[in-house]
C-alpha cells in the first residue's frame, strides 16, 4: 500500500503509519479529550499485537512477512499466504487469540482490582475516573471487540480465512476460495453496510466496502495463480524484444526507433552487454528541462529488473513480482524475450485458450 512511513522494525519486519491513521490521530489529538487519545492509543497497540501474532506465526513457519501497514480501519499484514489450509488456518487465528487471551487476563486482573460491582459499575457512569480500573474495562472492551469482528466470515479477514482453511481441508482450494469470498460478499457485506446505515456509522460502511473489494481481489489472485499452475515461461506465448544502444540520443529513438507497441527495450553496448532497461512511460514522470533530445538513452534506463530462466515456473515468478517489474528472459544464456508480469498473464490466458480449443477439435 503507497501513502505509508516505517516507525519502526520488529522481529525483522517493517512497522508503517498509513497517512489515514495519522490524519485520524490529529482528528482526536485536537477535538477530543485525554481519554480519547488513550482510548486511540491502546487501539494502536492492540491492533499491532494482532497483526504481529499472525506475522510470527507465519515467519516461524517459514513464510515472508513483508510489512504491517497501519491504517485507521484496522492493520494490514503483507504476507505471501501459502496454499496450505493447516497453516492458514494457524496464522489467521492467532489474531484474534491474541485479543482472546489479553481481554481475559484483563477481566482476571480487575477482578482482583475491583472485586465489587460498585468499583466495576463506575466505569458506566457520565464522566468516570480515568483510574485503572477505567483502563482495564477498556483494554477487555478493544480486545473483546477487535477478536470477534475479526472472526466474523468476512474474507479477507481472519474469520474468513478461517472459514477457507476449513473448506480447503475438505475439496480445492479454489473452490473453498470463492465459497468464502460468496459467504463475505452476499452476508456480510450487506449485513455490515445495512448496519452501518441503520446506526449512520460511515467507518462500518466504508469497511463493508473494502472487504467486498479485497474479497474479489483475492479471488482473482488465486484463480490468476492456478491458471499459472504447473505451466513454464517457455509454454507461453511471449513476445520477444527490441534493444538500443546505450548511446542513442533520446530524440534519435523518439524518430526512429519507437514503435506503439512496444513500451520497454533493452538498453546494452556495442558488445551487446545489458545496461538496463528503458521504459518508454518513465518519460510521463520526468520534468520537461530533463527531456533534451540529445541525452543518451542510457540516461534514463532503469536497473530494476528480473532475470529468468524459460523453465521457471510462471505461478512462482509472477508471485514474488510487483505489477511494474520487468523480466528478461533467457534460454541457454540468451536474452530471448523482455516482458512483464501482466505481459506474463496475458501470455498465459492466451494459451489456456488456445489449449481449450485444440481439445475442442479433438473432442
């Protein structure tokens, strides 16, 4: 997610402040009082327990925990979930076990504190203590809260992901994967954004709204990822690729070079060494002053790219790229082909349904 800053790094995994978060922080910093901010405070922690319970889960595990991203409608662990329902099923309940077992220590201890009902009732009154009995009723309140809407079946969350780790262990993952997707777009979609209508509570529609989204976003992933499955980059139907050279000026390659359908060239020397990559949209982000036809090319290649082998598997590349990197591709030591992950998609779908209608004729 962009609009985040790292604060901090724990057990090897970056901690970022989503802008919303601080702008809602500033909101109650200026508006409201003390125990507003403690309240927002103790959330903050809460919410960053959670999320590092599932990301310790999954790193003891072996599995990468990118980030937790911050954002004032709860934390977001970028993590790669494996298709393995057990694990899943593991990771996505340590959240709310986390929660579980705070909100009880805490009702334990103000027992202890507060053993009669007056001291416990105290806290209901108009304008209470700000004591610690006031606090402790407050952290069982969050954690109570935080754990049981989580486990509610609304995928991608934790109830969710409970729900397809469960249906995982019993047919294909994919199916489980758009029955826990079903169960979250046509119950508790609507039941969340009903309720946020009924109670003009805009936080609860706005999140209603992001689970429907990220629901269909996952589900396009993984249907994406077993299209991919089992097929190798030299199965697909790539396209090849076009290179300059290093010295080319920017506006000899605008006039001569160019062609529309093609976005990205190698940029290498004379001995045919690869220098990088030149993509012709980087042109869009750079300042008119900076755009002299008599530049090099080499002057505005970019050096992030991926090398691969035409027998790698396509599911595991495209898996561990993001959406602009690009992938040069070789075959026994040779550059034969300069794509994209989209590129790699598309390439894929094209070849499903070139496979679907050779069947069709055998058939």
């Amino acid at each position: 997610m962009s609009h985040s800053f790292r604060i901090f790094r724990i057990y090897g995994i970056d901690v970022e402040l989503h802008f919303t978060f601080v702008l809602f922080f500033l909101l109650i910093l200026l508006g409201l009082g003390l125990k507003s901010l403690i309240f927002f405070v103790m959330i903050f922690f809460f919410v960053l327990g959670h999320e590092l319970s599932h990301s310790i889960v999954a790193k003891w595990n072996g599995v990468e925990v990118k980030r937790i991203i911050l954002t004032f409608i709860g934390g977001i662990a970028t993590v790669d979930v494996p298709e393995n329902p057990r694990l899943e099923f593991w990771m996505a309940l340590a959240g709310p076990a986390f929660n579980g077992v705070v909100a009880i220590l805490s009702f334990l201890l103000l027992l202890f504190i507060a053993p009669s009902s007056v001291d416990y009732l105290s806290v209901f009154e108009e304008n209470p203590q700000l004591n610690l009995t006031y606090l402790l009723f407050n952290v069982i309140y969050i954690n109570f809260m935080l754990g049981i809407f989580n486990l509610l079946p609304g995928f991608p969350m934790d109830g969710g992901r409970i729900l397809r780790s469960f249906l995982a262990m019993h047919m294909d993952y994919l199916k489980a994967t758009r029955i826990a997707v079903g169960v979250s777009q046509y119950l508790i979609f609507p039941l969340l954004f009903v309720l946020g209508l009924f109670m003009a509570h805009p936080i609860l529609i706005f999140i209603s709204i992001i689970l429907y989204l990220a629901g269909l976003g996952e589900l396009q992933l993984v249907e994406q990822r077993h299209k991919l499955r089992r097929l190798k980059l030299a199965e697909l139907p790539l396209r090849g690729f076009r290179h300059v050279h290093k010295d080319l000026p920017l506006g000899d390659f605008l006039t001569h070079v160019f062609e529309p359908g093609w976005r990205e060239y190698l940029v290498c020397d004379t001995d045919g060494r690869v220098y990088g990559v030149f993509d012709i949209d980087t042109l869009k982000n750079i300042d008119m002053k900076n755009l002299s036809p008599h530049k090099p090319i080499e002057n505005f290649i970019s050096d992030n790219f991926q090398v691969a082998d035409v027998n790698q598997s396509a599911e595991k590349l495209v898996q561990k790229l993001h959406s602009g990197d690009k992938v040069i591709v070789i075959k026994d030591g040779r550059i034969v082909a300069l794509t994209t992950p989209k590129e790699i998609e598309e390439a894929s779908e094209l070849y499903l349904l070139r496979k679907k209608l050779q069947d069709f004729k055998v058939h």
